[in-house]
C-alpha cells in the first residue's frame, strides 16, 4: 500500500506518493477504510491532492480545469458524513475524475480543443451525477486528443500527458488525461469515453483496466455525443474491483432516457451465464495475435494459459470476415458523425491533424455511409451467430498490438502534434 505520511514543506500533512511502478495505487476500498477507522478525511486526502498536483505539472497537465473551492466543499461534506457514521456508498470520499468529453455543472467544457462546448443551460451528465450523488469527490476536468480524434493524446492545444510508466511514451488516448490520473496513483477511478478505442487504448498503455460498456446502456443526458453512433463512456481503475464498482454507478438507469432506461441497473449477483455448467469457451482470431509484437504475445498466451490450465477454459478458433472493410468502415461512420457536428467555420481552430480528418468526414457521399452501416450491419449478424454457436463465449485479443507508443518526434512533436495512420 503507498505510504501517506507528513510532509514539512506544504500546508497540507498528506503526501501521496506515486513514483514506483510497484504499490503505485491507492484503492476506493483503502480510501472508504481509512475513512470509517478515523485514520484519514476525505478532506485530508483531497487537500493532499490538491497541493500535489498544483505543485507538479506532469500531474497538472493532465488536468484541463480544476475548482479548488467546489472540490473542498465536496471533500468537507463526504468528511461530515464519515464523522456522523453515514457515508452515501463505497464511492464516497473517493477522489475520481471526469474526461473533458462529458458535462459537469460549473465547468467548461472544450473537448481537448479551443472550441467552447460548455452547455449554455449548465448541467451534469447523468453518469456523472450518479458518481456524485454516491459521494465521489471529482479532482477536475481530465486532458483528452483533441475532440478524441487519434490515440495517442499528443495534444499541442492543450498540453500533452506523458505516460507515469515512461515519459518517452504517449499514455494513449483519446482519454489520456484520465489514464494518467490513475496510472500516476493520484485517483484510483477515472470517468472516459471510447468510440474507437479511447478507454481501452490509454488503459493498455498504462498498465489500466478500462471498460467500454454496450452502446446506450450509460446515459450520457444532456450532453451530445459527437459520435452518435459509436461513442460510449466508461470508468477506468487501477484495479478490476474499482472497474466494477464505478461501473455499476455509472450504468444506473435514467428513466429520461429512452435507451438507458431498457437496462436493469448493474446486477451485483451472478447472472446465469456464469453458473458452473455455463461453457467456459473463449473466441479466437489468430490474426489478432499473430499481428502483435512479442512482448504483447508473450503478455496474451501466459494470460490464455492460465484460463486455460487453472480455470478450465477451452479455446475455439473463430473468423472474422471483413475487417479492413470494417476498420474503413467504423473511420467513415465516426469522422462523419464528428465532422456533421462540427461547423466548418470552427476548423482553422483546430490542429493540422484535425483539419484534415474533419474535411475528409465532411466530404463522405451519402452513399458511402450507408455502405459503411450496411458493413456494420454485416459484422453483428455475424457476431449474433458466433454467439448463437457458441453460447456465453468471450472473444479475447490483445488490446493493442503493441505495448506502447514512443514520442518519436521529441519536443518538436508534442508543439506541432502527430498524425500516423500506420499506428492509429
């Protein structure tokens, strides 16, 4: 566990340490512990936090807003609470924090860009008031790819997070503020958003859990999504415990939204797929593998070996077709969707990557994207009979082919930005 211990040399009496890769994280369980055995405050923790990543800008610029004031008054409410024996749930005190992609009353709100998306009439996104009404202590606004167009979260508009592991690489994006945030210890859960890839992507690269949950099954009201048909959000934890426990809250069902409301809230109890008898069947596309590098290789088949040895899973070789035509696919359907909400008077405001992805969505036939849903279409019927053969199957493959992405470009590279269709 890391160690919280006076310091002389600030105001606050918490330090939390986070430079070693190894007990680099606190989680919610250690936090709401301390908490109820009068060890620490929430306000103890948050006041820490505060003066740890005002102090240290490779923690700052992975946060693009922070209100000291609002995030006190959360700490000193959740603190009371604590003292009178009456915490909301096993969230609250916990200090967490929200991607630039979703709305919080009282902040802006730029999608990791100079553009202004702050909600004219204010509001919170349902997740994340749930996230609040449970107790959780939000740091401030997380640094994201500019309007999550790419994966690494090279960002020259913003400031560019380097990743806690090794500052030579990118942390991944396009939710890389929030990926720093837990991977450098400083929140145990973290709010993201994946269209293609940007809660999964920077939880690989920084040694993360991340979870995309089904589309529409967490409502994001009132906010809009720029990519309607693909974009999710979803927690990142430093460990599967905290993944699920952020879920559950996050997923909780808005009556107000016609999609959401379909879902039974987050079930805490077995489901009967994962009775004893149920199959224990993994899915596997070999060319996913054998696309990796060594090392995420040698990460996979130790992983497939333990399922399959300790666990008594059993590995079923799959297909499936089509996949250059649905990656051509999924960049046409959501460069479309992000471009059709995106004025071209606001593109010359955009760096030059962007520019260029934008004008390209813009300039999609109708035909084309109708194409690209037909593909869609295609590929789920397909996935609907894989699962109808082999019922309660999990599909497994690296999450990355690679462990990591180097800044090649150095400094010159985080000013300007980058753009590598060969990696992204």
């Amino acid at each position: 566990m890391l160690s919280i211990e006076p310091i002389e040399e600030t105001t606050s009496n918490i330090s939390i340490k986070s430079q070693s890769t190894s007990n680099r994280h606190y989680s919610a369980a250690y936090f709401t512990s301390a908490y109820k055995a009068g060890k620490l405050t929430p306000t103890e923790v948050i006041t820490g936090l505060l003066d740890q990543i005002s102090a240290e800008k490779r923690h700052s610029v992975a946060f693009l807003q922070i209100i000291p004031e609002n995030v006190l008054a959360a700490a000193e409410a959740s603190t009371a609470r604590y003292k009178s024996g009456k915490p909301l749930s096993l969230l609250d005190g916990v200090p967490v924090a929200v991607k630039d992609e979703a709305d919080l009353d009282g902040y802006e709100k730029s999608l990791g860009s100079s553009i202004d998306y702050t909600r004219k009439n204010g509001g919170t996104s349902w997740c994340i008031k749930k996230w609040e009404d449970a107790g959780a202590i939000i740091i401030g606004i997380t640094n994201m790819h500019e309007l999550g167009l790419d994966t690494t979260n090279n960002n020259p508009v913003k400031g560019t997070p380097l990743n806690p592991h090794n500052p030579s690489y990118y942390t991944g994006g396009s939710s890389g503020g929030s990926a720093y945030a837990v991977a450098s210890g400083l929140v145990p859960i973290a709010h993201g958003a994946d269209g293609g890839g940007s809660i999964r992507i920077p939880a690989a690269y920084c040694g993360l859990y991340g979870l995309k949950p089904t589309h529409g099954r967490v409502s994001i009201l009132p906010t809009k999504s720029l990519a309607t048909s693909n974009g999710v959000m979803g927690p990142l934890a430093s460990n599967m415990a905290d993944l699920e426990l952020a879920y559950r809250i996050l997923a909780t069902p808005d009556p107000s939204n016609p999609t959401s409301s379909l879902f039974n809230p987050p079930s805490s109890s077995p489901s009967p797929s994962s009775k004893p008898n149920r199959p224990k069947t993994l899915g596997i596309y070999n060319p996913w593998f054998s696309a990796s590098s060594p090392e995420v290789l040698s990460a996979c088949n130790a992983a497939l070996d333990h399922y399959t040895s300790s666990l008594s899973y059993r590995l079923i070789p799959i297909h499936l077709p089509h996949l250059h035509s649905a990656q051509l696919a999924h960049a046409l359907t959501i460069l479309s969707e992000i471009s059709s909400g995106t004025p071209a008077s606001l593109l010359p405001s955009l760096s030059a990557a962007n520019k260029i992805l934008l004008s390209v969505g813009a300039l999609t036939p109708a035909t084309d994207f109708l194409l690209a849903q037909k593909m869609r279409a295609l590929l789920m019927s397909h996935l609907a009979w894989l699962w109808n053969e082999y019922p309660g199957m999990l599909i497994v493959s690296p999450t990355t082919p690679n462990a990591g992405w180097r800044i090649g470009g150095g400094d010159g590279e985080l000013k300007y930005g980058v753009s590598d269709a060969d990696m992204s």
